[in-house]
C-alpha cells in the first residue's frame, strides 16, 4: 500500500512539473515575461533602466559641504552627488563652483534614467544653492518649481552663554 502512495505522489509531482512547463513555455510564446522564469530573463531585467519623466531634486547647501540628491516622486533617490563624491578636499566643497559641478553630476545622472522635469527644493544657507539650481537647468532638466524649505527656528532653543572678553 505505501509503495503505490509512492507511486502516485511521484506521478502527481511529475504532472505538476510538466504543467508547470506548459504555463512558462505558452507565457514566454505570448510575449508575458512576467510569467516566465529563467536566468537570462533575470539578467535582463537588472539591465533594464525604468524610466522616470519627472522627480524632485533636493538641494543641500550648508557652510561646508552641498548635496544634491534627485528623487523620484515618491521619494526614492535615483541620483545623488556630494563635493566630497566630486572630488573637492576642505574649504574648496563650500564653494559654488564646487556646487555646480555636484548639481552636473547628479543631474547626468538622473538623465540617464530617462528624468527630464525636475521640482527643486532648496534647504540651507551655503554658497552653492543658485549655482546649483543654475547647474541642473543646464544640464539639460526643466525645472517646474523652486522651493525653499529651509528650517527657521521660532526661538525654539535657548542660546548658549553670552563670551566675556
């Protein structure tokens, strides 16, 4: 009795894995790939580049350093950049030229995934926020809208002690 519930379960497994064959081979003949699973179908969706018309570009520009990161609309960063990335060493990444050609790269970048309008929202006080706004518009992306989001306290925290001399 076990040897025939043996039998039947390689049997039923065997049909299972034909079936299975079927339904990859007629989803492969119809063009779905989503269906069909092979290795070459898995390395071709890794080299695959999805394209994304439109996305934000955050701009962070402090004293010492300015980042620019370009999102997509629901905020997953496909493109992103820092003086330091770019290759400028101490005082020269808080320089607007350092800014510009942080914004360059960031914005190569995100053309190269298909991006073409971008919204831009500035954050901080450096010297590098119009040289980098200036440096995505001539890369080649369309800016829609600039915003200026950057923190201004309401005298939330107490100053420190005033310096005696």
């Amino acid at each position: 009795m076990s040897e025939e519930l043996t039998k039947q379960d390689e049997q039923v497994a065997v049909l299972d894995e034909v079936a299975s064959a079927r339904n990859e081979a007629a989803a492969v003949l119809a063009g779905d790939k989503s269906e069909a699973k092979s290795s070459s179908d898995s390395k071709a969706r890794k080299g695959r580049v999805k394209s994304i018309p439109a996305g934000i570009a955050f701009v962070r520009a402090s004293f010492n350093n300015t980042t620019v990161a370009i999102a997509d609309a629901h905020g997953g960063v496909i493109a992103w950049s820092t003086a330091g990335r770019a290759g400028f060493k101490g005082s020269r990444k808080s320089t607007a030229f350092a800014a510009t050609m942080v914004a360059q790269d960031a914005a190569r970048q995100a053309i190269a995934q298909g991006m073409h309008e971008v919204e831009v929202r500035l954050q901080g006080a450096g010297a590098g926020r119009e040289s980098a706004v200036r440096a995505i518009q001539s890369a080649g992306m369309q800016i829609s809208l600039i915003r200026d989001c950057t923190p201004i306290p309401h005298n939330g925290c107490r100053p420190r002690k005033r310096r005696r001399i």
